[in-house]
C-alpha cells in the first residue's frame, strides 16, 4: 500500500484544529464502555496525527496506535512528550501483535482507505488475531448508500495557521460503477501575499455499503450493533456516516 498522505501531513493538525476530537472521542469511550468496559488494551488503526489516542489515553486505557503514514506517525511522536503510547509505522492490514487486545478502533473512516476485497479480508483476518476472546472492534464509514443519494460538492477551506493561509479546495470525484469516491485536494499556502507552495493531492475512497461490511467481515465478527456516526440511532439509508461496532466470533 503507497503512502496516502503525502505534503497534506504538514498541514493535516491545521487543516483539522476545528475537528471536534472531544466529543468524538466521548462517543468512543461510551461505546468502549457499554460494549467492552473501562481501562482497557486499545489497539487504533489508522491513527493519523494522535488525536483520538491522547484523548482515550486519558480515560485510562492503555494505547497501541499504528499509522502507514511516516509523517503521522511523526507528528504523533512530537506531541507525545511523556511517551505514554505506543506509536508504530505499520500497514494496519498486515499488523500482527504479540499482545492481545479488549477493543480495536479505526476512526476518520479509515475503513474507506482499504479499498479491495483482499485488504478488508487481511484486515479482518489479522485483527482477529490481536483481538482476546470476546473482543470487539469499532469502525465509523463512510455509507455508499448516502453518497448516493446525496452527491458531495466541491468546497473551499481557508485556515489562518500563525503567519501562514492554508487555502484547500476539495473536489470530490463519484465514481458509481467502482464504488469509489475521489477527494481531490488542491492546497495553496501563502504568507502575506506570497504564495509559497502549490500542491495536489488525492485521496481514493472505497464506498463500503452496510450488507457489503458485514459479508467480509462476517466469518471473523459478528455484529452487535449500527449507528449514525455520533449518534445512538439507527442508520438510515440517506446518511453519509455510520459506525459499527462487532464481536469476535
């Protein structure tokens, strides 16, 4: 698998300062809580930059957090200055542990990035193994059936970073017949009137719909439950976010 984040790393903490981590990592914990328990052996998936790990960290949990992306995991090391999780540069489809693990996570659709059969059947396969017995694993999506119904529009974020305008225009790209969906990022950064870097970058998306997930995932997890993402209702089939939460058969 090639690197996805590539110059956009640089930028991703900026681009992403107006995330609402808190609150996402608050529905985190209450589903660790009602569906495994407290102070537990977390494995993340796709980490990115650290956010949700420092956050869950915090509850008490001990945290094994793996990224493919150097960069990431780069900048999950700098903000970690007591060193209190785990930070590897791994392929979430091949990580095997030796240690074994109450709850695996995959946040920020990371789910979306494996985008062939043979991916999601690795990753089903290897997190079987870091799971204990009666573990579970929770996943938010991105919902086929939503992007569907209700097709993405081209936006522009503008960030004011110290001295520096990070300028993202997002073009998202639908392709039905593949399942793919195409985030196509043109970043421009300024400082003053003086444009110091122009770059492109894309993004590819697999479009995962509900009965699809819980056929590759099937022989290894059972589902227990599905959500809107941040929410404790049922997904619908007009919404673009859902989430997952399975157990270890």
């Amino acid at each position: 698998m090639n690197e996805i984040f590539s110059k956009y790393a640089d930028y991703y903490d900026a681009l992403y300062k107006d995330k609402n981590y808190n609150d996402e990592s608050r529905y985190i914990e209450r589903l660790i809580n009602k569906f495994a328990g407290k102070k537990l052996n977390i494995l993340e998936l796709g980490c990115g930059s650290g956010s949700h790990a420092f956050r869950l960290q915090a509850k008490g949990h001990n945290i094994v957090a793996i990224d493919r992306s150097k960069k990431m995991i780069n900048l999950a090391k700098k903000k970690d200055k007591n060193n209190k999780i785990e930070f590897l540069t791994r392929d979430l489809t091949k990580f095997v542990s030796n240690k074994k693990f109450d709850v695996i996570i995959l946040l920020f659709h990371v789910i979306n990035f494996l985008k062939s059969k043979n991916d999601l059947k690795m990753f089903s396969k290897n997190s079987f193994k870091n799971l204990k017995k009666n573990g579970i694993i929770i996943f938010d999506f991105i919902n086929y059936d939503g992007v569907v119904l209700d097709k993405p529009q081209k936006k522009i974020k503008i960030v004011n970073q110290k001295n520096l305008k990070i300028i993202r225009e997002t073009t998202p790209q639908l392709i039905k017949n593949k399942n793919i969906l195409n985030i196509n990022f043109k970043m421009t950064i300024k400082k003053k009137n003086n444009v110091l870097d122009r770059f492109r970058e894309t993004h590819q998306l697999k479009l995962h719909s509900v009965l699809y997930l819980k056929k590759i995932l099937n022989p290894n997890f059972k589902l227990i439950d599905i959500f809107k993402w941040m929410k404790f209702e049922n997904l619908l089939k007009k919404d673009w976010f859902g989430l997952m939460v399975m157990k270890k058969n």
